[in-house]
C-alpha cells in the first residue's frame, strides 16, 4: 500500500469525523433551542429566524459544501501537478532516448577504434549514480519516516479534538463552529502539505528510478549479460574495461610489428649462416641454437599469419568500400527516379486539383438546382395547404346548408302544425255553429267570424319567400289556448301570429280562391328562389372543379419537369462517376513504384462523399414526387366525394321541399271544402 493511498484514507477518516461533529452539533442545537437563543443574544448575535435555528444550520450546510468545493478543487490541482509530471517524464524519456543513441554512437566508435570515454569514466559514473541512489533512497526512507510522524500526529490531533470536543459542546454553537472551521483549515494544510511532500518524494523517486535504468543498461551495453555489476563494484572480480581491453592488445600489437621488423633484417643473415653452418657444423650444433631456430620459425610463421591476415582485413575493408560506393551510386540513382516520380506525381496532382474544382462546380450546379427543387417543392406545399384550407371551407359550407336545410325542414313541420291547429279550430267553429243555428234559425251566425280581427303567420317556404298573412278570429285562438295543451300554439304566435283589423270580402268563394292564388304564388316564388340559389351554387361547383382541374394539370406539368431534372442529374452523376473512375486509373498507372499521395486520396474520398450526398438528395426527391402524387390522388378522391355528398344533400332537400307541397296541397283542399 502506498503512502498516497494512506494519506487519501487519513482525509477520508478526518472527514467523516467532521460530518459526524457536526450532526453531533445540529442534534444539540436542536435540543437545546431556548439555551443556544440566549448565548446568541448574550455574545451579541441577531436571530431572525425565531426559535429554529434555520440560519445555523444553512451556515453548517455552506460550511460543508465550501469543504467539498475545496477538496475538488485540490484535486484538480493534483491531477494539474500530475499532468505536468507526466510531461516532465516525456521529456526525460526523450532525453534517454538521445542519451542511449549517443551512447551507441561512442560504443560504435570505441570498435573501430576512435579515441572515447573509457571504463574508468564509466565505472566512476556508475559509482556516481549507485551513491545518488543510495542518496535518494536514504531521502525516500526519511520522507517516509516523516510521513509516518506526520499521521501519528494527524492521529493526536484527531484524539485531542476527540477530547476537547466535550468542552466544545458546552460553548455556543457559533464558537464551535468557527473552531471546527479552523480545526478543519489547519487539518486540511496539513494534508496539503503532506500530499505535496509524498508527491515530490515519489516523483524524485521517479527520476531516480529513470536514472538507474539508464544506467543499469548503459552498464549492461559496457560490461556484458554475463558479468555480475554487484561483484565488479565490490572490487572482487578481477574484470577490465573494454578500452583497457582495446588498448592491451593495441600495445601488444605494437610489439609484435616491433620484433617482427627487427627479425625480418636479421632474419636471413641467421637463415643463411646457419644453413651454411649446419652444412659444416651439423654434429656439433648445441640443443640452444636449435631451440633459437624453432623459436625464429615460430616467429616467422606468426608474423607471416599476421601479414595475411592484415592483407585479409584490408580486403574485406575494400570490398566493403567498394560495396558502399555501389549503394552510394544506387541512392543517387534511386534519389533520381524519386525526383522523376515526383514531378510526375505534381503533374497529376496538379490535374486532379483542376478536376476536383470542375467537380466543385459541378457539385454547386447540382445544390443550386437541389436550392430550386427546394423552392418549387415549397410552392406546391403552399399550394397543397392552400387547398385543403377550400377543402375545408367547403365542408364548412356544406355543414352551415346542412344546418339551413335543418331549419327549412323544421319550419315546414311549423306550417303543417299551424295548419292542423286551424283544421282542428275550423271543425270546433263548424259545431258551435251547427248549435247555434239549431237554436235560433232567425239569428245570424255574427259571432262566427269577425272581420275586423285576425291573426297572421308567416309562411316560411324558403328563406327568401315574403310573409303570407293567414287570417283567423281571435276567440278562436284564446278558445284553443284555454282548450288545447298542445305546445304548437305557443311556437305559432312566437313566428308571427298577430291581431289585425281587416275588412273581409263579401264573397267567401273569392277570399279563398285569392287565398289559394296567393299561396301558389309564395310557392312558385319560394321554388324560383330556391331553383336559382341552385343554378349559383352549381356554378360555383364547376367554378371549382375548373380551378382544381387546371391546378392539377400544372401540377402534373411541374412533375414531369422534376423528372426531366432528376433525369438530367442522374445524368451529371454518371458523368462524374466516369470521370472519377478515369482519375483512378490515371493516377494508378502513373503512380508505378511510387508513394501514394495522401491529398489526392483525400480529394478522391471527398468525391466520393459528394457523389454518396447526391445520390440521397436524388432519393429523397423521389420519395418526396411520390408523396406529392398521393396527395394528389387524395385530393381527387376527396373531390369526388365531396361532390357525390352535395348531390347526395340536394336531392334529399329536393325530396324534403317536395314532401312538405304534398302534404300542403291536401291541407290547402281540405280548408277550401270547409
């Protein structure tokens, strides 16, 4: 467990001591409402809340929000403080990278033989480093140790205000707050510190730890997998350097050439005279000359060796030179086609761009007319709304002659009861007058009609027919009210019945014949009326019909000409997939060995994207000309049945109007019989 992960659960448990305190505090000051009231006013405090203490604990409340505030906003600061290290750490890796290169770069130079650093300077800095390690170590343990001092008194503190928190309680609420703000302030320093020393120390144990890899494989490249570190920095290995090694066996080369020039200027005088002396002196040559002679051979044979070897060595250096001039020669050949390829390859970038700004223009030819689509879709949007706003004033219209032929039928039924309460008052008169001319036979009836007093109604045929006047006496009429329970009296003087003072002609025959005329005439004028408001409103129908008519040729026209567009840009999109697939054959045969070039393939999926964007526009448009077909056949259909539902309500009119005559004709007769 590390020590951040410590001092994290140290904060934890200190601010879980801390809400504890303070709902340890609220339960209190909740207990002990009237007390905490007056410590306030004693110390001088205003409470305006009145017995609850709302303003305490809304200040409890910030006090821990703020504390909460804080310790995120530390912990943004941590996480900024990380994201530096890390970047610190990049920048260190970096300079390892560098130093290992370097590193290589001298190894490399220390084997051909150039003068660098040698093992001594390298065993120096490694006992350099082992010591600042040693050094940082010995730093981490006391920053530990410290770390440990430091949460044993995190623990005092904690006991201390476990302590002093029975004296806290008995102060004011006021007063234990502001200590444990300060308690909570000093903690919370504390902690800040504590986190700012363990990160430091584990970030220089970061770097020390950066540093003894490095070193560690630096050491591992010098000395070799095989040999232990541990035991040459002891001192109980008996190893040498590489550079020691190299300059051992440069001084021992040295030597060798050395002997070797000097025996090859003595070399034959000895061969010669001791061949002429073994010649002469053969029994007699001592077991020393002998050894001299081998160990001459010997030498001879070594630095014969020698020689061929060196010879060797310069061959292979010059073979190796002679390979180098050819790879020399290649890379200039190969620099020359790379330059060839890419001044083709600008060619045809140069090309493509041009084809990709034909293709732009294109392409903002094609949004333009998509614009104009666009636009002539809104319009027969427009024109669609536009008609089904007429649709719906032609329902209107039919409701509102639905409701006038409702009324029509419903004043029809009016006469018919006006004229059944007459029959119904004639037949009484009738019989009263039967009695009273039994009575008296030389009395005159006077009493059965007046003409001086009558009543009107009006008979309503239709809505444009003038009022008729229908006479009758008015003892009939309170006779028939006093008689009768029949609401229809009452709805006949409500339409028009009234008390009017007429001179009545002589002859009953002529009264009812002009009667009679009179009434055919109101109905012959109510049917003219009626016939003519049919004729007008029949003409507005065909007005209608010829308006919807040309709108659905000129609807029918502006399709065919969206398909004559759709046809054209379906068109321009095979044209610019041609030419698209042209470009990629262009540039896939120029391109031979050569890189592709990342702008080029950028264009080419730009096109694509642009070609994959018209294609859907296309579709849309289609679905949205399919749509518009339908609407139109709807419309029709709606049309038609609109019309098949007025002739429908006008010829039931027509069979109402009818039935109300037939039923009058016989009231009209029977009246003139009585």
């Amino acid at each position: 467990m590390s020590g951040e992960d410590i001092v994290r659960e140290q904060f934890s448990a200190l601010q879980k001591q801390q809400k504890e305190r303070l709902n340890q505090l609220k339960e209190k000051s909740i207990k002990k409402k009237p007390s905490t009231v007056d410590a306030s006013v004693s110390m001088n405090f205003e409470v305006d809340s009145g017995p609850f203490p709302i303003e305490e604990n809304n200040n409890l409340i910030a006090s821990v929000i703020a504390s909460q505030q804080e310790s995120l906003n530390e912990q943004i600061r941590e996480l900024r403080d990380e994201n530096g290290r890390l970047r610190k750490l990049l920048a260190e890796k970096d300079y390892e990278v560098g130093y290992l290169r370097r590193i290589q770069e001298e190894e490399r130079q220390a084997f051909i033989g150039t003068n660098t650093v040698g093992g001594d300077a390298i065993a120096t800095k490694v006992v350099e480093l082992s010591k600042k390690n040693r050094e940082l170590s010995s730093e981490l343990e006391s920053e530990r140790a410290k770390l440990k001092k430091l949460s044993i008194k995190c623990k005092e503190l904690e006991s201390t205000n476990n302590k002093t928190q029975g004296d806290i309680q008995r102060t004011s609420v006021v007063v234990d707050e502001n200590k444990a703000e300060k308690e909570l302030k000093e903690l919370r320093d504390k902690v800040k510190d504590l986190q700012a020393r363990h990160t430091e120390a584990k970030s220089q144990l970061d770097i020390t730890k950066q540093e003894l890899k490095k070193t560690q494989k630096a050491l591992e490249k010098e000395v070799g997998d095989s040999v232990n570190i541990q035991a040459i920095l002891n001192g109980t290995v008996n190893w040498r350097g590489r550079q020691q090694q190299i300059l051992a066996l440069q001084d021992k080369v040295n030597e060798l050439k050395a002997r070797a020039n000097m025996m090859s200027t003595n070399g034959f005088n000895e061969d010669w005279d001791g061949n002429s002396l073994g010649s002469k002196y053969d029994d007699t040559m001592s077991v020393a000359q002998q050894r001299h002679r081998d160990d001459i051979r010997r030498i001879e044979r070594d630095r014969k060796d020698l020689f061929e070897q060196q010879k060797q060595e310069m061959q292979s250096i010059r073979n190796e030179q002679q390979a180098l001039k050819d790879k020399l020669e290649q890379s200039k050949t190969r620099n020359t086609i790379l330059s060839n390829e890419v001044k083709t390859l600008r060619e045809q970038l140069r090309a493509s761009l041009d084809k990709s700004k034909h293709d732009d223009e294109l392409v903002a030819v094609l949004l333009k007319q998509q614009q104009q689509m666009k636009v002539s879709n809104e319009q027969l949007q427009k024109d669609l709304d536009m008609k089904s706003k007429m649709n719906t004033e032609l329902e209107q219209t039919q409701k509102l002659d639905q409701m006038k032929q409702t009324n029509m039928i419903k004043q029809l039924q009016l006469v018919l009861d006006q004229k059944e309460t007459k029959l119904r008052e004639l037949e009484m008169h009738l019989d009263e007058n039967r009695i009273d001319y039994e009575k008296d036979d030389s009395e005159i009836p006077s009493t059965l009609v007046k003409p001086d007093e009558s009543l009107t109604f009006v008979n309503i045929t239709s809505r444009h027919t003038p009022v008729q006047n229908v006479t009758l006496a008015p003892m009939q009429l309170t006779a028939l009210k006093h008689s009768t329970t029949d609401p229809v009296l009452n709805r006949l003087e409500k339409n028009g019945f009234t008390n009017t003072s007429s001179s009545r002609p002589p002859s009953a025959a002529n009264a009812k014949r002009t009667s009679e005329d009179n009434d055919l005439k109101c109905i012959n004028s109510a049917l003219e009326v009626e016939r003519n408001r049919l004729v007008d409103f029949i003409q507005t129908l065909q007005k209608r019909l010829d308006n919807a008519n040309s709108q659905i040729v000129d609807r029918e026209n502006k399709l065919i000409e969206q398909r004559k567009v759709n046809v054209r840009l379906e068109k321009d999109m095979d044209k610019v997939k041609l030419d698209l697939n042209n470009v990629k054959n262009r540039t896939v045969k120029g391109r031979g060995t050569a890189p592709s070039l990342p702008k080029s393939v950028s264009m080419m999926s730009d096109s694509r994207e642009t070609i994959e964007e018209l294609e859907m526009r296309l579709t849309l448009k289609a679905e949205e000309n399919d749509a518009l077909k339908n609407a139109m056949k709807s419309m029709l259909d709606a049309k038609e049945e609109d019309l098949k539902l007025y002739n429908e309500t006008i010829q039931s009119v027509k069979d109402i109007f009818l039935q109300g005559i037939q039923h009058y004709k016989p009231l009209q007769t029977t009246r003139g019989s009585t």
